[in-house]
C-alpha cells in the first residue's frame, strides 16, 4: 500500500512539473525569444498599406485580385474564395470532369484576360488552385505574362514592373527546395505605392 501510494504520488508531482514546463515557462520562453527575434514572423508577418497605418493582410496568405491594374494569384478553393478560415482544396481527382471543365475555363479566361493567342502555353498555377488555397505566391512565368497588362492598365513602363517582380519574388532557401516565386499582396501594394509617388511627383509614367 506504501509503494502504491508512492508511485500515485511520484505520478501527480511529474504531471505538474511537466504541465507548469510544457504548457507554461517553455510557451513562454519562445513567445519571448521570438518576439525579441523575430516580432514581423511572430506575429503573423502582418503586411500595411502605403500609408504604414492600416493592416491589408499577411504576406504568407493570398487574397483575391481581380481588377485589370492588379497581378491575380492562384484560382482558390477555400472556403467562397481566399478564405483563410476554411483552408483547402476542392478534392477533384484528375479524372474529375468538373475540375477538367474548370481548368478549361481558367485557361481562357487567363488567355483573354492577358491578350494571348489561343495556343498559348499558360503556366499550371494560374489555371489551378493550390492545396491550401492560400498560396500567396504565382511562378515567374505566371508575373511575367500578366506584365504587359498591368504595366498598360497602370501606365507604368514594363520595366519599372518588372523591377517591382523582382523585388517580390522569394527564391528558395540556399537554392534549394522548389522555384522561386512571386508574392502577389506586396507585388500589388508595391505597384500602388509606385504609382501614386509618380502620380503625386507630376513625372509622366512612360508607356
């Protein structure tokens, strides 16, 4: 009866220790550490406007875009669309006829939205939802084929877009570990800061 009241006892001490460890100093250990360190991560990677005040969204998760003067990201099946509460992907194997009709509507809404020929090769991210939905970034090819639109649609020169691209664009970690991509909602709201300082500047955009 004694060992077995000290083993119940041993029992309930271990559990507390490791609730008040694991559930309370080591949370707060790395809240802290990562707040000290990493505050922009911590806390979402939160993205604001131009004018540094308002929170427009988060860099690691894709909003709609569907004006002309705007990159578009990948199509979404989350949720009605980009709904970051309901993540995931709309489950059509590649057999599916539903999700063979869709792609073929994607692409030539994508060809017509762009100006491209009837036979032009569009890249498989702008016609197909990602697994999440959420994917905030589009291949290079992708930004590169949307270019001209924008660049027309904003009066901005395709180089000073393309610039814009670049700066946006992640590359993979040490090289490794998939392509490089564009993140669509800082792309965007580089291009709105880059019109408006030359809107408000009085220079002429070049076409």
């Amino acid at each position: 009866m004694k060992s077995f009241l000290t083993e119940i006892r041993i029992a309930i001490v271990a559990t507390i220790l490791f609730a008040v460890v694991c559930s309370g100093i080591y949370p707060v250990v790395i809240w802290g550490v990562s707040q000290l360190l990493f505050p922009h991560q911590a806390n979402g990677s939160l993205v604001k406007a131009a004018d540094n005040k308002t929170r427009v969204g988060s860099s690691l998760l894709a909003q709609g875009f569907s004006g002309a003067k705007y990159f578009h990201p990948r199509p979404s099946n989350a949720g009605t669309g980009y709904d970051g509460s309901s993540s995931g992907g709309s489950n059509l194997g590649p057999t599916s006829q539903k999700l063979i009709d869709q792609i073929k509507g994607n692409v030539e809404t994508y060809r017509k939205e762009n100006g491209l020929p009837a036979d032009a090769v569009v890249p498989a991210d702008a016609v197909t939802a990602s697994f999440s939905g959420l994917d905030p970034h589009i291949s290079l090819r992708n930004a590169e084929l949307q270019t001209p639109r924008v660049a027309k649609e904003r009066g901005l020169s395709p180089d000073v877009v393309k610039a814009e691209i670049a700066k946006a664009t992640d590359n993979p970690f040490l090289g490794i570990g998939g392509e490089s991509g564009v993140n669509v909602l800082l792309l965007n709201l580089a291009l709105d800061a880059q019109q408006k300082t030359t809107s408000s500047s009085g220079t002429p955009t070049s076409k």
